[in-house]
C-alpha cells in the first residue's frame, strides 16, 4: 500500500521509485513513482511479491540472488543495472541500489531506489554516435567559436588540409582559407551567428602545403545546452576532382557528334553540349533553362507528359513513361534561332539525379541525310528507268534480230535446201568420183550454214519447236555417244545420269544442242586436256533455294550440269557469256552464239542457266528444267529411205521459189510419187479441183496466199487431203508461243530428200 503522512508524502514526491519489501520479497510499501514505473497505478504492489517485477527469464534466479544477498554482511548496493517488466509485459532497463535493514521485530527489510535511465542512456548513446560520426567521417567537420577560433578539428580535416588537430585547436580558422577570400567567409560566419541561413557553397581552401583546393562547404550555428549560439561548424568536402570530372564529361559531350540536352522535370533545359548550341544557333548561357519546347516544338519521343504544360513544374505522369522511351529514335522538328526549322531524330534516356529524374534527350541533324536518301533514292529510279530502258532496247533489239533472222531464214534456207540437194543428186549418181567428193563438201557448207541459221532462230526464240515429254538421261546418253567421237583423246568424258528422273517438256533435238554447245565450248576451254563432266539430277526448289531467290517457281527440277576443268571465266565475262556475238574466242573461231542460244532454248522451256567458274579451276554450268509427270515418249527404229516410196500417191508441191520447187519435185519423183507443181495458191487450187490429190505440200510464206490460208481452202473443199507445210521460217504463222501446234505438221527448211521422204510416208501413213 502506498504511504500515509508526511513520510508518506515525502516518498511519493521523490523522483525515484522506492520500494520496502521483507526477505522473502513480499512488497511493503511502493511509492507513487514506482506504481507509475511498473504500470501499477490502478493497483497497489503492497503484498505482491518483488519477483513479479522482474522479466520471466530471471524471475526463477531472482529468490537465489536475494538470499544470497542478505546472508551475508549486505552493505549497499549502488546503480546496478536491472531489468524490470511493466505490468503490461514491456520491459525496460533500470538502475537499482539496494539497502537492507533489521527491523526490532526480528525480520530484515530491504530497500530499493529504482531509477529509470533510459533517456540518460539514449542521450548518452546520441552522443557518443554522433562523436563516432564526426571521427569517421571523411568530410572535414571543424567548429569554432565566435572568434572563429577552432574548438574542435576531426580526422577528415586532418586528410583535407595536412594540418593535424593538435596544432589547430584554438587557432585561427584564416590559416586554411586563402587572404581574398577571408573576407567573405567571415560574412557567412556573421550571418550564421545572426540566425541567418546559408546554403551549401562553392569556395577554396588552403592545405598545409599552401596549395588551393575547390572545396564545397555548409556552415550551421553552434549551440549549447541552453540554445546559445556560441560558434559555427562547417563540413567541407573536396571537390577538386569531382570538377575535373565534370569538366571530363562535359568535355566528352562537347566532343559528341550529336547535340545532347539535358531536360529537368519542369521542362527546362539544364545541360547543353558544343553541338547543340551549333543546332539550335543559341549560346550556351541562353540554352540553360530555356523550356525546351521552344527547341523542340514537337515533343520528345514517349515523354510527352513532361512538357504538356508548357514547360511549368509539374512532374513526370511516371518514371516508366521515361524509361520506356530510352534509345528509341523518333523523326521530329528542331526550331532554331531565327525561327528555322529542320528535321532531327530524337533519341530519350532517363537519369535519375538528387534534384530528380533528368530527361537526356540526343538530337541528331538528319538533313543530309535525308537529302543523302533523296539522293539515293533518285539514282535508284533513275537506274531502274535506264534499266527498263536498257531491257526495253535489248528487247527491241532482240525483236529487230528476230525479224532479221527470220527473213535471212526464210531465204537462206531455201537456198541452202537447194544447194544441199542438188549437191546430194551428185554425191548419189557420181558415188566413187571427184566430183562426189567436192559435192559432198558442198553438201557439208550447206549444213553448217542451216546450224548457223536455226542458232540464230533458237536465241531469237523464232525457231519452231516441237517439246514432247522426254527422258533426259536418255538425251544425256545420245549425246555422250557422239561426243565421245568428237571430244577427242585429250579430253576424259564422265557421264553420271541418276537413275528414276521424271520426265521434262523439252525439244529433244534442241536439247541436243545445248549439249553439244557447251561441250564444244569446254573443249576450247581445255586445249592441252583435262576433264568434262555431265550430270543429272532431281532438285527441289524451295523458297530456301538460289534458284527460287532468283525468281525460278519453286517446285521439282531436273538439274543437268556441265563441268570442265579449263581456263575458267572471270566474272566481266560471265556477266556477259550470255550476250549475243559475245564471245573471247579469236576472230573467225566463235560466232558469239552458242552461249545465248543456250541461254534461249532453256529459258523457253521454262528453265534457267547459272555459271560458277573460277580462273585456272573451270567452269561449271547448271541447268534446272521443270519436271512433267507425262510419260517419256519412247522412239522405235527408223525406217530406212528404200522403204519410204511414195507408190505413185500424188503430191501437190506449192513453193514460189522455183529452184526450190523443181530440186523437190526432182526428189519426190525419184521416190515413186506422182508430182503436181505450183508456184502459188491460186495456181494450187485449180490443180486440185483437176487431180485427186493425196498430199498438199506447201510453204507457208509466199506472196499472196500464206500456206496455211491455202491449207484451209483445200481441206474445206476436199476433206480428205493431207497437208505437210514447209519452211525456214514458221514461227509466226505456224506456231504459239514458239511451240508447233498438235495439228500442225511441219518440214523445216533446209531439208534433205531421206527427211522429205520420211515426212511424207509418216504423213500418208497418219490417215484414217
């Protein structure tokens, strides 16, 4: 229970709680300090028991501790540390000194003075902290006093100006600070001491070793424990080397290429490089803190939010909104000075600074290059117009060459018809004789001239064709044949054919020269030997593959390659191996067509050519034809020219070249047929309407009434005759797209007579 009167009175007033308990613990008395101490102000601790004040994890020790106490001579105890616990259950620390006394009764009273020192010790631990603080720091902390006399000096301004602090305690602060500039540190120590406030600064200090360094300082007042300003403290904290890499950075901005801009916030400019005063046309000084929507009228790239104000204070809408946009490119407008604008990529980063989040913003001039794209992109169009032009001419020429080869074809074949078969007339009846020999070279001229004509016709595209499904291999095997005569020893011949290809859509005979051209040209290209290669192969052009990124369909192809190992071609002449009349060989070696009528017969039949060649290593051609799924047609035995007679079956011949005419009819007569004769359609049709005629044979281009006009006169008037056409030059009338139609049988000009005669049986044994 609390105490009564004036002892009483006196013990609830101390500021101390005070505790009476016996020896075995039980509480007598308790002050009111201590029922406040111990959260008891709603009880009375008189007859609890001491223990109970104490926290559970030393409760049980407690009883020990205090018989211990009292067995022996018990002298009092002053301020020992204890740990109390609050009826609530916190606990606390608390110094404790104890007294024990015998009462007259025989029992043994013991006193406690309890003392709460928890501010005490938190005050003392501030201040030791803080002591710590100021040792450890590597800023120099100094104070003075009002004289500007040093109190105090710690480690950090020992390292920042040399001196140590057993000489500058109580000394001038002048000594560090340079004579120009004591002035003016004494005006912000005044101010200080006036209660006046003063933001961090930039100034110089001077070091034991009279060198000046860039120091930047704080000043605030000096106070005691009453509130009395009685000095100042400064921290001052070097920054010589944060300017020199200042002005390294700013050295390296002003080095950029592009102009960069630092943009706060609010949306002022805060940094500016060389580069941008060069773009924008202001000086730097003018730049700083201009809104920087006057630089950039259209925005930066994805932080639009910063300047949609117009450049007051308000915040980014988000960090993210600028993250976001870091190093991505946008077109945009910068204004320069003057009122100019020009067009700029704007690429944004964000900086996160002490001030705040700092847009850097890299502003890139892009008028030359976009002047340098106009550019380009006219020189484009002006190199596809001089292309399509060039495309245009070279078709222009091609179609003036086709014309022109059709008309030399048109008489020169019948000419060529004429001198082979009148110089086979004397091979035949002169047989064993010097004249058969000299006919027969005759006969050879006229064939190499027909080679040379119908070469013309295939690179022009104008020669007739006749493409039925057909066996490469098999072309491939024909030819090795005749090559393998004509090669000659010094060239080793290697045919690999890949057994199962399917069939193409191709003129055998036409394939044929293409072989034949490219082995030829091999052959030249090796002339002290070597080896020629011909292989077959099926490809499957997908949209991975050369030929379909080429512009070939993608889709099943029979590759035939020709390899040799020659001279090689560098690349100016494979650019051109495909021109017409190109051609390295030396004058009066090479015509300059067989490449192109390589490159003809394959493109018409929808195929492609490509050469690979490397000089000194050989050449390599590779030809891609479309596979058909049309059977290969297989070809029986010929049937020799004693059993092609006509068997007096009538022939009207229609040919308004008489030389032609006569050495034809010459031919069918001496082959047991019956020979009518016309010089043109008019003449042919009133010989039909006089004589039964089995088989109409005419020429397509004559004057007046083309072949295949007459052709269609004559089977509207007599149903049943067969018509078997002639000529050098078919291609317009005859065909579509170059390809014979189904129904159209035709003789090509020059012809021998063992040809004639084999058309017209194939011709009158085709009748129903």
């Amino acid at each position: 229970m609390e105490s009564t009167g004036i002892p009483g009175l006196l013990l609830d007033t101390a500021p101390d709680a005070i505790i009476v308990s016996r020896s075995d613990g039980t509480i007598t008395m308790a002050n009111r300090r201590a029922h406040d101490m111990f959260g008891w102000t709603d009880d009375d601790l008189a007859g609890t028991s001491v223990d109970d004040l104490v926290p559970e994890d030393t409760r049980d020790r407690h009883p020990q501790h205090r018989a211990g106490y009292l067995s022996g001579p018990h002298p009092p105890l002053r301020r020992l540390p204890l740990r109390g616990v609050r009826r609530d259950g916190t606990v606390f620390a608390v110094e404790v000194s104890l007294s024990a006394v015998a009462a007259p009764d025989g029992e043994t009273y013991v006193t406690a003075v309890l003392r709460d020192d928890t501010a005490q010790r938190e005050a003392a631990r501030t201040r030791s902290l803080l002591a710590s603080i100021v040792q450890s720091s590597h800023d120099a902390i100094v104070t003075t006093d009002l004289d500007g006399r040093v109190l105090s000096w710690n480690p950090g301004a020992e390292a920042l100006y040399g001196h140590p602090g057993s000489d500058m305690i109580g000394r001038s602060i002048d000594l560090i600070i340079p004579e120009d500039r004591r002035g003016d540190e004494a005006q912000v120590r005044l101010m200080v001491r006036l209660g006046g406030r003063v933001d961090r600064y930039r100034s110089v200090r001077r070091t034991a070793k009279d060198e000046d360094i860039a120091v930047s300082t704080l000043v605030s007042p000096l106070i005691d424990e009453r509130g009395t300003i009685v000095g100042t403290t400064s921290i001052t904290r070097d920054v010589s080397d944060r300017e020199r890499a200042e002005a390294r950075v700013q050295a390296i901005l002003d080095a950029a290429p592009d102009a960069v801009l630092g943009v706060a916030e609010s949306g002022e400019v805060v940094l500016v490089n060389a580069e941008a005063e060069r773009l924008f046309g202001h000086p730097r000084h003018d730049l700083l803190h201009m809104p920087v929507a006057l630089l950039l009228p259209d925005g930066l790239p994805a932080v639009s939010a910063v300047l949609r104000t117009g450049g007051d204070s308000t915040p980014l809408d988000s960090e993210r909104s600028v993250e976001e946009s870091d190093q991505r490119w946008a077109t945009r407008r910068a204004a320069r000075r003057g009122g100019a604008e020009i067009p700029v990529d704007i690429a944004c980063s964000s900086l996160h600074t002490d001030s705040g989040v700092v847009i850097v913003a890299v502003v890139r001039d892009i008028s030359e290059r976009l002047a340098a794209e106009e550019e380009r992109r006219r020189l484009r169009e002006e190199t596809d117009r001089q292309r399509l032009e060039a495309r245009m001419q070279q078709a222009q020429r091609l179609e003036s060459l086709g014309q022109l080869a059709g008309g030399i074809a048109h008489d020169f074949n019948n000419l060529l018809a004429v001198i082979l078969n009148y110089a086979s007339f004397i091979v035949e009846d002169a047989a064993g004789t010097p004249p058969a020999v000299d006919a027969e070279q005759i006969a050879r001229a006229a064939r190499r001239g027909s080679d040379l004509t119908h070469q013309l016709l295939a690179f022009a595209r104008r020669e007739v064709i006749r493409p039925r499904p057909l066996n490469l291999n098999t072309v491939v095997t024909e030819v090795h044949q005749m090559l393998d005569r004509s090669l000659g020893e010094h060239i080793a011949l290697t045919v690999r054919t890949t057994a199962g290809l399917p069939s193409v859509m191709a003129d055998p005979g036409q394939l044929e020269q293409v072989l034949v051209n490219l082995a030829v040209n091999a052959r030249d290209a090796m002339p002290a030997g070597g080896r020629l290669t011909i292989d077959t192969a099926l490809v499957d052009v997908d949209f991975e593959h050369a030929a379909a990124r080429a512009g070939l369909p993608t889709g099943r192809y029979v590759r035939l390659r020709v390899s040799d190992t020659g001279t090689g071609m560098p690349k100016e002449v494979i650019d051109k191996a495909f021109e017409p009349f190109f051609t390295t060989k030396p004058s009066g070696q090479g015509t300059g067509l067989g490449l192109a009528t390589v490159y003809g017969i394959i493109t018409q039949a929808g195929g492609t050519v490509q050469i690979y060649s490397e000089a000194g290593v050989g050449t390599t051609f590779t030809i891609l034809l479309p596979a058909t799924d049309a059977e290969a047609h297989q070809g029986g035995p010929e049937q020799s020219v004693a059993g092609l007679a006509g068997h007096g079956a009538t022939v009207l011949v229609v040919e308004d070249e008489s030389a032609l005419r006569e050495v034809t009819c010459r031919i069918l007569r001496r082959g047991g047929y019956t020979v009518l004769a016309a010089d043109g359609g008019d003449e042919a049709l009133r010989l039909a309407a006089t004589h039964s005629v089995d088989v109409l044979l005419t020429d397509v281009i004559m004057p007046n009434m083309l072949g295949r006009d007459l052709a269609e006169a004559v089977r509207s008037r007599w149903p049943g005759t067969r018509v078997l056409f002639m000529s050098g030059y078919a291609q317009p009338v005859l065909t579509t797209h170059g390809t014979l139609s189904a129904d159209v049988h035709l003789l090509e000009k020059p012809f021998t007579g063992a040809e004639l005669m084999r058309a017209l049986h194939d011709e009158l044994r085709t009748r129903p």
